[in-house]
C-alpha cells in the first residue's frame, strides 16, 4: 500500500498541522494519571511548554510502582532536568531555545556592544589515556566533507556548533560561535564551498562567506537533515520534526512538501537526482520516497511496525537502497529488521531482524532494547555493495546485504581500546573512500591496519555539568561530562580517569590529592587526584539527583554535606571508613538541588529542596537544627543556585525563577537586584572574594558581572562563544592579578578568563630540545619552558612529524625523514598569540653496530638478568638469542631472562635499521650455578640503597617498567634506606624466584608507609597465579587494613587505620597444622598478633572456603606491585623477608624490634648478646678481661671493643654481622642480625 500527498504551500499544511496538534492535545494523557503504565513523561519532556515540577512528578511516580533497567530512558530524563530545572521562568516553564537565541542575537551582536572578559579555552583538548586508552573528546552528530579538497570536512557537535578542519583532523576552528542554537547537520553547495547550511534546534541556518556569519532561512523546525539536489544546488530538502521542507531558491522561501514525525534521514539515488529517499525517528517508523526531485513523496508502509529508521544508498549499485527499521527501546527487543531494495526503493525484501540485535548493548547479539531513540547509524560500501554497516551503540558489519552480521570494531583502535559506545553516523569520503564514525567520543577515521584512529584532539566540545578549581593546583580543574566521563587536567594535561556519564566533581581546596564525586545516590573519593576513585557511602543510600549537590566544610575538609532526599553529613571524610549522619528531617519525597554552607559562617548551612529553602544556624554542631524559610522567598519556584558573601554571614544570594535575589539578614527579606541581566535563565553564581560583593552570573549566552561600585552589570563575555555556562568557579592566588575564574560550559569544555579589572598580558613562548642534530627514527625530547600563566593554551606545531600538531606539555619527537625541520611552540591567550621555533635537523640513519651489556653475568639458578642493548647508530629492531635462557629469543631492547640450569650459555645480538643490519655474539658470557643458600630465610631485602638479597639465597632485585628505583629515610630516619616505589603498576621489582608453593608453611614481613594516593588495593608482596587459591598477596585495602589475598577470596585484619602515612609493620604467616583455608592465617600488626575479619561483614570474602594452593608455575615474586589489576604501593617499603616456615609470635614480635631479638649465650652465661633497635648489646657475666669484635658479612674487621662487665652496648646499623668475644684464650663467634 502506498500513499501519496500532493504539494502543497507551507500555509496551507501549517493549518492542518495546528488542527491535529489541537486534536492531539485533547487525547494526550492527564499529567495527572502518572502511574499507570504509560511513560507519559517522555512526551512530556518534548513539549517546550510543560511546567518542569509537571514533569518531575510524572517521572517520579512513574517509577515508583516500576522497575529501572538499562536503556530505560531515565538517565536521559535526569541529564535533560540537569539542565532545564534551572533554565525556568517565573512560571516554571523551560525558557525557549527561541527566546535564547532572539536575547543573544540582540545583546551580543548589535552595533556597538562592549564586552569584557579575557576568556580563552581551556580544554579538554589533547585528552591524555584512561587505562592506557585515549579516550573522546565529546558528541559529534554528522559529518560532511568539502566537495574538492579531501583535507577539509566539518563535523555538527551539538550544543558545540559546527567545526571545521583543514588538515584531516589535525587542528579544529569553530563556524558558528555567534549563534546559540545546536547544530545537528551539514550540506556544502558543491558549486559554491563558501555556501554553506546547517541544520539546528531552530530550523535551517545558512551561510554565504564560508562560515563567517549566519543567517536563519524561514525554515524554523527542528532540522535534523539535509538534501542538496546534485543537479542543481539551489533545491534544498529539508527533514524537521514536522515533515519535509524544500526550496527551489537556495533556502530564501520553501515548502512544506510533505507532513511527517521527525524526518531525521535523507539520502537521494546515486544517479538519478530526481529520485529521493527520507526516513523518520518518531513514534512509528516512516519511510517516503521521491521520484520527481522531492516535489512530492510517497509512502511504503509494507515495513513491519518500528519507530526508528535509516537508510543507505551505495553508486557500486545505484538502484540499492538499504534499511534498518528499529523498534521502542522500552520493548522486549529493538531490531525489527534491516531491509533491502534493488529497484530504487519501490520494494523492499527483509534480509534480517530481531538476531543478532545489532541496536542492542550485547556483544553476542542476544536481544537487548539498546536505545535506539538516539543511537542509530547504517553505511554502505560505495565499492562493493555486499558490504553494509549499521548499529546503534555498537557496530556490526555484514558482507552479504544485509542477511548475517558480526560484531565489527569493538576492541580495534590505534590507541588499544575499543571504537567509543553509541555511535550517530558513519560516512565515507567521496575523495579517498575512507570511511569515518562519528559517535558520543568524536570523529574517528578507519586507517588502512583496519583500526580506527580518534581525531578529536583540539576539538574541545564537552558537554560539562559542573566545574570544580584547585585551590592548590592552579592546573587543575575537574568536571562530569555527558558520555564522555569525568574529564581532569591534571598539572597541565587531561585526562579521563572515569568513562562514561559523570556529574559533579569537588576537589578539596586544601588538597589537590582528594577529589569527591556525586551522582545520584553515589559519593565517591579520589585520594590520588582523581584518577581512581571508591564509594564512600552505603549502597542503600537514598537516591539524590543525578548530578549531585555537596560542599566541604570552609574550616575542616573531613567534614563533608551533601544533599540527598535529607542533608547527610560526614566528619571523616578522609578516612578509611567513612562515617555519615542525616542531619536534617524535612520528609516527603523530593530531593534536594542544592545546599551551599557561608563562607563567613561554617555554622550556616542553607539548602533548597524543591520549591522549599531551609537554613541551619549551627550545621557544623552535633544535632543542627533547620529553619524553613520558604515562605519568606521572594517568589514561587525553585532556588536553583545559592552563594554567600566571603565576610559578612548576612549576605545571601539566589537565583529563583531566572531573576537574581539578594538578602541581607540571612534569608529573612529579599530584594531582586536582576536588573539589566538579560532575559534568559541564569544558572550559575559565584562571589569573588577579592572584590566588593563582586558577583558573576553564568547564563544561556555567556557571564555577567558586578560588583557595589556599579549601578548595572556588564558583559563579561569578550570572546566567549553563545554556550550554556553550566559551572564557576574562581581560583586565588597570591594577589588578585594572580587569580582566576574558571567556568565550564554545556558543549564547548571548560574556558579561563582573569578576573574583573586585571589586565592581561602579552603571551610568552619557550622551549628547548635535548638535541637539534638527529637521526631518522632519534627521539628528541621537547621541554615547555614558557613561563606559567593560566588563561593561556598553547599547541606545538611540528613539520614533517606525525600527528604535526601536539598538545602535550612536553613532547616526545621522532622525524622519519632526512631534512630540516622546525619545532614551533604557539602559545595563546585572549591578548593574543606568540610562536618560537627551533630549527631540527635530520640525518639519513646509517648501519648499526650492535653491542651489550648485562648487569650481572654471573647468577645462581633461576635468577634474572638484565640484557642492556649498548649498540650504536639507531638500531629499529633487535633480535637475541639467549642460549639456555628462558625465554630463548627476544625482540626487546633491553630483554630481562631468567637461567634455571647450571652452564655457561653464549648471548647473541642482531640489530637493523632501515641502513642495515650487524651482530654480535659473546660466548660463554653468562655462568648460572646451582644456589647454594640454606636456611628458612628465603628473602631479605633491606632496601640500603640497593636491591641485594641478604639472604644466603641471593636473589636479587630487578627493576621492570623502564625506570630507576629511588630510596628515601627508613622509619629510623636513615637516609636511602627505605624503597621509595615509583606509584605505577607497570613499574615494579621482582626477583628470579616465584615464592613458597602449594599449602606449605610460609611468613611475609615487611615494613611499610603509605601514601594519600593510590588504589583501593596497595600492594606490598605478590606471587603465584590469579585463580581460587593460587595466589598471595599482602595488601594494605583503602579501609586502612591488611589485606591478604589468595585468588578470589581475601581476608583482612580487624584493626584498621594502616594508610595514615605513618611507618608499620606486618607480618603474616601460614602453617597448614592449624588449617588449611585463608581463614587461618594470622596477621601481626606492628608486632603484635591481630585477629582475621570474618567472611559476611563487607570486609573478607570466602577465606573459610577457599584452600591456600599457591602456584609458583606463572610469575615471580612482586614488590609493590601485582600481576592481574592495577594495585600498585604508593609509598615506602623496607625490611622485606619471606620464609619457609611460620614464624612464632616471638620471633615475629623480635623481627618488628618491640624486644631485643636474638640470644647468645656461651660458656654457662658467661657472656649474652643481644641485637635490636640498631644496637647489639652484650651481657659480661664475669670480670675477665674481654674484647668485642665486629665483623660484616664478607669478615672485613668493623670495630674493636674493650667490653666491661655488665651491659655494653655496640651501636650496629641493621645487617648481617659476626660477632666474637674474646675472654683469654676463649673466643665465642654468632652470626648477629642488628635491626
């Protein structure tokens, strides 16, 4: 069945329209029937007139008699109230999109405007890895590319705007700073590149200077797509959430061709413009085609019911047309089915649908709802037309039209991780048949290695929901972005430490290291500067809103508040276990939006829950107590931001129904004082401590500001471009031209400008080399030597390196060709740019000369060695050969192998560059002998300034990761003495020795001080394999306990509070006589015996189930790392032993030094030494003329010493020693260990 709708004038269908939305307005649901079992919330959310409290009840007694589950569309629902709850009028209804962009048009732009403000960018560009993948930079919603030069596309980012690029990918400019709307899609007129249209939240835009200015054609629909006639460049389609639009005049008048829900997908037939295809994404699915050029349109109804749809053409067969027809997420199931035409769209065959899911979340393709309301993309090869891509939050390739899929690209980009989740379209380039995926995290471009490389370094467009300045770290800022995680430049880079949708961040002003996160019901800590973070709160928490609300305490940063369905707050929030209390008992069920303690009073505490305001006067007190104040509010509503004056406890300020309310006697009486601000919502407020009542508003278009010295305020937006200001906060420095505000925005990242009245200054640009004169494939590293200033960025520009721009703060360089080059450091501020270059020169490589060293050339049996490549020239690939080593070949520069049996084994080396090849063999050159070490002492390593054994095993330490160990002061005080570890898990020692197998008896001690930072798991010793029971490791856990872990099961010790960064010592020890489970080993604490957590209370795991079976087949010995996780030690350790038996609680309580340690006693008590605490004493029973001898380990003579009777004391750093006596012609000799 077909039907077909005549064309008619965009007058004529408005009236129809309007009728049936009359109409349809009469059977939409009561707002008032919430709970049944229709989600009328949603439609909700699309009508730009709904009242935000209508919406937010719908929603909550919604799901109040339903279950959530993923792709449920409430996560979406929270995003969008984020942002809208805040963005109400005086009526509580959204402020328009319209209304935002007609205010902007006429503050911002008209003649003569004056702004201030120096504002640059601040980031996040240049996003540095996240678990050693480099991760997104923000939603890119379309890409198009230039008709004739293949190094230029743009991309639709959204709430970011257009952006352009000139360079595939390199570097990114913006098009459409001067407009506020969101841009979806893109069309170049192919004849003219200067004219240019795109598709935005308020219809269609056009351009005729290449992007320079904008203007709004009459089209003023949602416009989601767009068609250019390839025969003629002046017909214009255009798809909008009413229908489709088309112009015969380049955009200057159209018509309203055909009624439908959201045209979203456009395509034409390869070689046939006058045939059209468009495709919908509304409540049912539609698809039309034109055969006339888009003058009138016909529709299929022979697809099976869907919501969602797509459509793809190939020129390898212009006559294909392709389909993916999609269902409501909030079914069973999403895939209806993916559809083939082979006559131009006239008929369609299914080819597939329902499994695999290809618009689902799972990797095998088992049914899943995904969400395909907004994740939907299919492409077709434009050369082989079996080939067809298509998914919605993955993707999935078929190579037969359609009819089988496989999962394609989910774990395959350069950077080693997966193509970024959820992806919106895919595209291949009419120039060079590469084929880019636009998705959540950005652009990304499939290279010839079949991977996909992200291109969005420099395009800074996250969508931020809150900004949080280091008050310590002047680098440092942090904010929860929509899809694309917790961004964080740390020390002057970024980084996404945390993927995903995130939402407020707070980093403690007093230090950097600790870092909270709120979302929803969820707190979360950082302690190492928010690069990992754990829960701190019970997981039965009451569910907050999503993007949180909490303030540390202005006086103590242990005391935290945060806003829930009550006010909860925690007086440790720095401990290992941190303790909560609600504090308030307001009832009910809303939650609270915001709660902001007095910077003049900690004791003051004011909160806003809905359309109700409390303040407590003495918050910070045992049992606070909340005044309600809301009918004091100067007006109906909700207090969406409040801030407080730095000196005077009576000030107060809100922002209540888009208007800016001041009070001065703490909430008691109000007076607006919103005066010029424009009229848009205001979101966002911060005080300035360092002016008079000096006061930015971060609104729809940009931050205002004024202080008491002005009777208006002024735009405070110079070279800010129309965003959303979604955070602010200011940083203080040593004076006020030291100082700084920061803001983060909805879709264009966080951006830095020098407070009120400072002037700016001229950028300054710095850098050396370690060397201008190199070889091809020679590393040159590059040092930024600028001095700081914190409302500059900066770039590097590298000729003939790849990629050529760089945006590290100091660079790793290689150039692959001869010739001479330059390195250009640009630096920018809002007072303009500065470059400095240096000049490179490059060498054509010549042949190497292959050459090696290794740090040990004799070794016991299974011990390490450390092959050291000493070859010249600049080899690029090294192949040894490694006689009776283990492994026997390698093709690492500088290889570590392990000899297991006696001999003398020869090394070989051949290295190669692109000049040439050499080798070098060296016979005989490494001596493996039996190990002669006896004895329950397995290891012993005392950290004294090196990595030795004291053990008569010998096994010593070996560095792995590429760096060289440090030592720091003992917890006596004794300079290098202690292991200072590297805090990275792939830096760690290990020795040739893989610990005690199977159940055998067994004692780890060692001396320890942690860090702030790190994991949730810090590992000390490690060995065996990752699997029930064949594993140990001991660990102090982020509660502040022993850990010891044997493979999925743990136990740890009763008593806590070890990560306080003070030095302690643990001692475990296992003997199978008292049983053989986790359970029954001990843990010392300091010396003294401390008892096991049982399984059940949230601290130990299975330990009385599971066996204690070591495997000593798969990895050595660790020092302060573990093979399977990311657990590093951040700290010091010293005194590491490990032996063959279970120690006593004497002699463990003797190794700790609580007593002196060791007895000697010879000759019927004549004589008794004693060693502990860096002291060996001796006991003279008798007045005989006595002499005290001191030798070290290899019997070089220490010191003589006339003993008196009594005790004697002999001060001995801790070692292995031999000690004698002599008394006449008796001589007495003990080996002595002095701890």
């Amino acid at each position: 069945m077909k039907d077909t709708l005549p064309t008619r004038t965009i007058k004529g269908i408005l009236a129809i329209i309007l009728f049936i939305g009359g109409i349809s307005c009469q059977n939409k649901k009561s707002v008032e029937n919430y709970t049944d079992d229709y989600p009328v919330w949603i439609e909700m959310m699309e009508q730009p007139d709904v009242k935000m409290a209508e919406v937010r009840k719908a929603f909550d007694q919604y799901w109040e008699n339903h279950q959530h589950f993923r792709g449920d569309r409430s996560k979406q629902f929270e995003q969008w109230y984020t942002v809208n709850s805040r963005r109400l009028d005086e009526a509580g209804k959204v402020i328009s999109a319209k209304q935002v962009s007609a205010e902007f048009q006429r503050l911002k732009l008209k003649s003569g405007a004056e702004m201030q403000g120096n504002w640059f960018n601040y980031g996040p560009i240049g996003v540095g890895p996240r678990s050693g993948v480099k991760k997104d930079g923000g939603r890119v919603k379309d890409i198009e590319f230039h008709p004739t030069d293949s190094s230029i596309f743009s991309v639709s980012t959204f709430k970011g705007g257009l952006f352009r690029t000139k360079n595939y990918g390199t570097s990114w400019a913006p098009l459409t700073d001067n407009l506020t709307e969101q841009v979806y899609v893109c069309e170049i007129d192919n004849n003219d590149p200067n004219t240019i249209y795109i598709g935005t939240d308020l219809g269609v835009y056009k351009s005729i200077n290449d992007g320079e200015s904008w203007e709004p054609t009459p089209v003023g629909s949602e416009t989601k797509s767009l068609l250019l006639k390839n025969n003629n460049q002046n017909v214009i389609i255009a798809g909008t959430e009413i229908g489709i639009y088309r112009s015969t005049d380049g955009g200057t008048s159209w018509t309203l061709v055909q009624v439908a829900d959201k045209v979203e997908d456009l395509d034409s037939h390869p070689s046939n413009p006058e045939i059209m295809y468009a495709a919908t994404n509304g409540a049912t699915s539609e698809f039309f085609r034109s055969a006339d050029g888009g003058e009138t349109w016909t529709k299929n109804t022979t697809f099976e019911k869907g919501c969602f749809m797509g459509v793809a053409i190939t020129p390898a067969q212009p006559d294909y047309v392709y389909l993916i027809n999609l269902r409501d997420h909030l079914g069973e199931d999403s895939f209806e089915g993916f559809y083939l035409s082979m006559d131009a769209g006239l008929n369609f065959t299914k080819q597939s649908g329902i499994t695999p899911c290809i618009s689902g979340y799972n990797d095998d393709g088992s049914i899943s709802r995904g969400q395909p309301n907004y994740n939907l993309f299919i492409c077709a090869d434009p050369v082989n037309a079996d080939i067809v891509y298509a998914g919605g939050v993955k993707s999935w390739k078929s190579s037969d039209k359609g009819k089988t899929w496989s999962l394609a690209f989910n774990d395959n980009t350069t950077d080693g991780g997966g193509l970024h989740l959820d992806q919106l379209n895919w595209a291949y380039s009419p120039h060079d048949n590469n084929i880019f995926a636009v998705n959540d995290g950005g652009v990304y471009l499939l290279q010839k290695d079949k991977k996909f490389r992200p291109l969005t370094d420099g395009l800074p467009i996250a969508e931020v929901y809150e900004c949080t300045q280091s008050q310590t770290m002047k680098t440092n800022v942090a904010g929860g972005t929509m899809h694309c995680g917790v961004k964080l430049n740390y020390n002057g880079e970024w980084f996404t430490p945390w993927g995903g949708d995130e939402a407020t961040c707070i980093i403690d002003p007093t230090n950097e290291n600790y870092i909270y996160h709120l979302k929803y019901e969820k707190i979360s800590r950082s302690t190492d500067g928010g690069f990992h973070f754990q829960r701190i709160n019970a997981q039965d928490a009451d569910r907050g809103y999503y993007t949180g609300t909490g303030t540390l305490d202005h006086a103590d940063p242990n005391m935290l508040y945060v806003g829930l369905l009550e006010v909860e707050r925690t007086k440790n929030a720095r401990a290992a276990n941190v303790d909560w209390e609600k504090i308030s008992n307001f009832g009910g069920s809303e939650k609270i939006q915001k709660v902001e303690q007095s910077s003049a009073d900690r004791n003051i505490l004011y909160v806003a829950r809905g359309s109700t305001f409390y303040r407590s006067d003495n918050a910070s007190e045992s049992l606070p107590t909340f005044s309600n104040l809301t009918s004091k509010l100067p007006a109906s509503g909700q207090v969406s931001e409040i801030a407080t004056h730095p000196t005077n406890a009576n000030l107060v300020y809100i922002l209540l129904g888009s208007q800016i309310y001041k009070s001065a006697d703490k909430g008691n009486t109000w007076s607006n004082i919103t005066e010029n601000l424009p009229g848009v919502a205001l979101l966002e407020m911060t005080l300035d401590k360092t002016a008079k009542e000096g006061i930015y508003i971060g609104t729809d278009i940009g931050v205002y500001y004024k202080d008491s010295t002005m009777t208006s305020w002024i735009d405070y937006s110079k070279d800010l471009p129309g965003i959303r200001v979604s955070g602010m906060d200011i940083y203080y420095g040593d004076n006020r031209d030291d100082s700084f505000i920061t803001i983060s925005t909805d879709g264009r990242g966080f951006w830095r400008s020098l407070l009120y009245g400072v002037n700016g200054k001229q950028p300054v640009a710095d850098f050396t080399v370690d060397k201008d004169n190199v070889f091809t494939s020679e590393t040159i590293s590059v040092t930024n030597t600028s001095p700081d200033d914190p409302v500059s960025t900066f770039k590097w520009i590298i000729e003939g390196s790849s990629p050529s721009v760089r945006f590290e703060q100091n660079p790793v360089v290689v150039f692959n060709k001869p010739g001479s080059y330059k390195i250009t450091l640009e630096v920018s501020n809002s007072e303009g740019t500065i470059q400095k270059s240096k000049n490179i020169t490059v060498n054509p490589v010549m042949t190497p000369e292959a050459d090696f060293t290794a740090n040990n050339t004799i070794v016991f049996t299974g011990g390490f060695v450390l092959f050291s490549d000493a070859s010249l020239n600049l080899p690029l690939k090294w192949e040894w050969t490694f006689e009776g080593g283990e492994p026997a070949s390698s093709t690492e520069q500088n290889p570590t192998v392990t000899y297991n049996s006696a001999g003398t084994y020869s090394v070989k080396l051949k290295v190669s560059n692109e000049a040439g090849q050499d080798s070098i063999v060296k016979n005989s050159y490494i001596t493996v002998t039996e190990n002669s070490g006896s004895g329950d002492l397995q290891v012993h390593y005392a950290f004294d300034n090196d990595l030795s054994d004291l053990s008569s095993y010998k096994r010593n330490l070996i560095a792995f990761g590429d760096y060289t160990p440090e030592f720091t002061s003992d917890r006596n005080g004794n300079s290098n003495e202690a292991y200072l570890t590297p805090g990275n898990n792939n830096q760690y020692l290990s020795a040739g020795y893989k610990g005690i197998e199977g159940n055998k008896e067994r004692t780890v001690t060692a001396w320890f001080k942690t860090n702030s930072t790190g994991p949730a798991r810090k590992t000390i010793v490690s060995w065996g394999r990752n699997s029930e029971g064949q594993m140990f490791n001991l660990m102090v856990f982020e509660n502040g306990r022993i850990r010891v872990e044997a493979g999925s099961c743990n136990v740890q010790s009763y008593s806590g509070g070890l990560n306080d960064g003070q030095w302690h010592h643990v001692a475990v020890t296992y003997n199978p006589a008292d049983g053989d489970k986790l359970k029954d080993i001990k843990i010392y604490i300091d010396g003294q015996y401390d008892s096991n957590r049982p399984d059940g209370t949230g601290e130990s795991y299975r330990s009385q189930d599971v066996s204690i079976n070591t495997d000593v087949n798969e990895n050595n010995i660790r020092i302060g790392s573990v093979q399977y996780a990311d657990y590093y030690f951040p700290g010091s350790i010293d005194d590491v032993r490990l032996y063959s038996k279970s120690l006593s609680d004497a002699e463990i309580s003797d190794i700790c030094g609580l007593k002196t340690d060791i007895f000697i006693q010879k000759d019927k008590k004549k004589v008794v030494m004693i060693s502990g605490n860096e002291m060996i004493k001796v006991q003279l029973n008798i007045a005989d003329l006595s002499f005290f001898y001191l030798y070290d380990i290899k019997g070089s003579l220490l010191t003589i010493q006339q003993l008196n009777p009594g005790m004697n004391e002999i001060p001995a750093k801790k070692g292995i020693y031999i000690a004698r006596v002599k008394t006449g012609n008796t001589l007495e000799t003990e080996k002595v260990i002095s701890y």
